[in-house]
C-alpha cells in the first residue's frame, strides 16, 4: 500500500511510469504478475531492445533505481537481472 502511494500522488511526484516513457521507441516491455505463481515476486518484467539501445536500457535501469527520481524503489526487496541474446 506504501508503494502504491507513491504511484498514486499527484503529477508533480514523479513515478516509474514518466521515467519510463521516454525509452517506449526503443525498449520493448513485458510485465507479468507473479504473486499467484511465486509468493517471494510480486512481477517479473521482460525488456527487449537492439544492441544498439543497451545505453538507453542501462540509462532506465539507472534513473528507475534511484531512489530520489523513483521512491518506489525503496521498496525493492530484491531484484534478479538476466541478460539474455536473442540468436537469429
């Protein structure tokens, strides 16, 4: 509920979402919930981008993890990061 808070104030508090906007052209996002399969994660999100992107996904993953820009990350327990290459 805390966390929601934060997603739910006014436009003059910035929230994941606005950090994130930027990056659609470039980043594909996938978001699942996964509370029901797996009581420890409450999501697990997918991103696909072009080699030549990695800056652009290296620059979200940094704006949405400061806590200053992105207060929901305070509540972050624990964060799991998988890179994978999409072979032809």
């Amino acid at each position: 509920e805390q966390r929601k808070a934060h997603f739910h104030k006014t436009a003059a508090t910035p929230h994941h979402t606005e950090l994130g906007v930027q990056f659609i052209p470039k980043i594909h996002r996938r978001l699942f919930h996964t509370r029901q399969f797996d009581p420890e994660f409450d999501f697990l999100t997918y991103f696909e981008f072009q080699a030549a992107d990695e800056p652009a996904f290296r620059e979200l993953c940094r704006d949405l993890r400061d806590t200053r820009r992105n207060p929901e990350w305070n509540y972050i327990d624990r964060e799991l990061e998988i890179w994978m290459t999409k072979l032809a």
